[in-house]
C-alpha cells in the first residue's frame, strides 16, 4: 500500500502549495491514502472553520494535528464535529475531539488506522503517548492491518522512541 503523509501545512503559503501540487503528486505517486498534518495552517497557529472549508474539500484521507491545534477556540467544534480531523489521543478525557480514525483506502478498501500522539518532553504534560498507544493500538480489530501514527513531538529521541516502541506494531510512524 503507498501512502502519502504531508507534513505540516503551515499559513496560507503552505495551504497554497498543497492546494497546488496535491493532485499532480497523488496524480504522479498514486498513494492509496493520504495524510495531512494541518496544525498550523491558520496563520501558523491552529485551524479555523474557514481554513477547514478549504481543507477539507482537498483529497485528503485524515488531517492531523499537534499542540497547536487548540490555538484557534473555534476548533473545538471542529474536532468533535469532523471524523477525519484528529487531534493526539493522549491529550485528556473530555477534550474535544479524537485521537484515532479507521478509514477504508479509496484505492482497494483496505481499513486504514491513523493515530495521533504527542510527546511529553518540552510541551505540556498530559497521559503518556507509549501507554496511550497500546491502549489505544488494543481497540483495533485484526481486519486493520495498516497503522499510521502521527507522532507529534519536540524531541527528536521521543520520536525516535516511539518508532522503536511501536516497530513490527505498526505500519508507519511519522
């Protein structure tokens, strides 16, 4: 399976670009799905319901996101409102939104799981992204056999972590 993964649409500029070369790259690469990190595409800082409008209408699988997604306070409604928006999974119960998807390919309908995490070093505490993985990872039925985790950190060696933690567990982490 070829998936595309871009990463991290940022401000208008970056919204343009990927307006302008996502259908040439899906169109040249093929990509039975494809993942969008938004996190910053208002302005550099969050989503609103505007850029969502524009987003959403693009062919994009799933859209995640980071710490920055809750920069703009119209996003709440967003995040609950939009399956295919996710914010990471290990923020508290309660908050807005979700933290994984499960999507069939377009291509061939193969279930196609995307989980969003965030790390803990340098940014706000919150549950652990290891724990909430397997928890998380431990929802999912033995038809998903591909799994994208969005990890969303500032740390180079917690991303690398987690890659280690989740290698032969998952299809991709990014």
């Amino acid at each position: 399976m070829k998936i595309l993964f871009v990463g991290d649409v940022v401000g208008k500029v970056g919204r343009r670009v990927l307006k302008q070369l996502l259908p040439r790259v899906i169109s040249e690469l093929g990509p039975d799905f494809v993942v969008v990190n938004v996190e910053n595409a208002a302005g550099g800082f969050g989503l609103t319901a505007e850029v969502w409008k524009e987003l959403a209408s693009l062919p994009v699988d799933v859209f995640t996101s980071g710490n920055h997604i809750w920069d703009k306070k119209e996003t709440a409604s967003l995040l609950d409102h939009e399956p295919r928006l996710l914010r990471p999974a290990n923020y508290p119960e309660g908050n807005p939104g979700r933290g994984l998807c499960v999507l069939s390919s377009r291509k061939n309908g193969v279930p196609v799981a995307v989980l969003n995490l965030q790390g803990l070093t340098f940014m706000t505490p919150m549950e652990s992204p290891f724990r909430t993985a397997d928890r998380l990872l431990a929802t999912l039925g033995p038809e998903v056999k591909v799994i994208i985790v969005d990890m969303h950190a500032e740390a180079t060696s917690e991303k690398q972590a987690m890659g280690w933690y989740l290698d032969g567990r998952v299809s991709l982490v990014v």
